[in-house]
C-alpha cells in the first residue's frame, strides 16, 4: 500500500518532459544554425576581401608602370575604399607592388595580402 502513492508521484513528475527536449533540441538547432551562419559569412567576406585586396594590387602595378593614370598607393586606397576595405600596407619593389589590407568581419578583422607586378 506504501508503494502505490509514491508511484503516483513519480508518474506526475514526468509530464512534461517530452515538451522540454523537444524545445531544448529546436534552441539547439537554431543555435547551430546562426553559428554556421556567422562562420558562412565571414568566409563568403574573407574571399571578397582577397579578391579586392588583388584588384587593388593590379591596379597599383598598371599605374607604376604607366598603364594606368594616378600614383600607385593612392590608387590602390581608392579602389580600397570604394569597396571598404582598409589599406594598411603598399610597398612598392621594382615594379613589383605588395598591398595588405582588411575589413571587419563579424566578431574579428579579416586581413589579405596581394602581390602583381610585370610577368617576367
């Protein structure tokens, strides 16, 4: 007879935990689903970097060897900064051009590295 009510109790104190995992298991789903997503993000931002960081490059290379108009450095800034990215490095060697630059990613600074110059 004493074991009949504790029973009883034990049944009571299990309703709702179905309802509980299912919502803890959803939370943890969309949390999976905004860290892909912030990860997604700034690798999609990291090669659009790589790919200005370039044109700035070649851009700089064309005006050094007066295929382009313009000085090197700022117009490698110029093409930086109509596609928001900051220039932190030009140094020019030979007619060699190497540009660093970066962007703010989500969270962390994304940085690239660039070298043109003539084809030997």
């Amino acid at each position: 007879m004493c074991d009949a009510p504790i029973a009883a109790d034990f049944a009571k104190t299990d309703r709702g935990s179905g309802t509980i995992l299912a919502l803890a298991a959803i939370s943890l789903a969309i949390c999976l689903f905004g860290l892909s997503q912030v990860l997604a993000f700034n690798l999609i931002n990291q090669r659009r970097l790589q790919t200005t960081v370039d044109a700035m490059a070649i851009a700089a290379s064309d005006a050094l060897r007066g295929l382009n108009t313009g000085f090197p450095c700022p117009t490698a800034g110029q093409i930086g900064l109509i596609n928001g990215v900051g220039l932190d490095t030009c140094r020019i060697v030979g007619f060699e051009v190497f540009i660093s630059a970066h962007s703010q990613g989500v969270g962390i600074v994304l940085s690239a590295n660039a070298l043109a110059g003539p084809s030997y």
